[in-house]
C-alpha cells in the first residue's frame, strides 16, 4: 500500500517538503514524486482497463455475437483512452 504523507510544494521552484521529526542523521537524496491526484487517476484508469482486459479474456461470446462483444468493448476502450 502507498503511503501518502501532507507536505508542501513551492509554486515558484516546485520543491517539495514535508514536516516530520529530524532524526539528526537526514541526508537530502533525490526522489521521484507526483501528484497525488495524477497517481490516483491513473490507478482509477488502469483499474477501468484492466476490466476490459478481464472482460476480453474471460468472455465466451457465441459465434454469431463475437463482433458485437468486441465492438463494445473497443468503443469503451476508445472512451478510457480519451478520458
């Protein structure tokens, strides 16, 4: 599970901090950090694609109604990918 910590971000240079406890042993390190509410749109997009990949996978259309299973799945595909 991600752990989400309350910081701030400069509007000017971007830096980034975060108000905890010095331990006396802190050393500055470059990290990689995004937005929390960009990560969070991504896991909710991925979470809507992974239901058509399951959906595709697990769908046992009859011969004469493939077409149509995979026509709407691909224009729900298609509405994701525009989101």
């Amino acid at each position: 599970m991600t752990e989400f910590y309350k910081g701030w971000q400069c509007i000017g240079c971007g830096k980034i901090d975060v108000d905890r406890p010095c331990l006396g042993i802190c050393q500055d390190r470059p990290v990689r950090v995004v937005i929390a509410e960009d990560y969070e749109r991504v896991l909710e997009r991925n979470k809507r694609l992974e239901s058509i990949v399951l959906r595709l996978a697990r769908a046992r259309p009859h011969a004469d109604a493939w077409e149509k299973s995979f026509r709407t799945l691909q224009a729900e595909a298609i509405d994701i990918s525009r989101s």
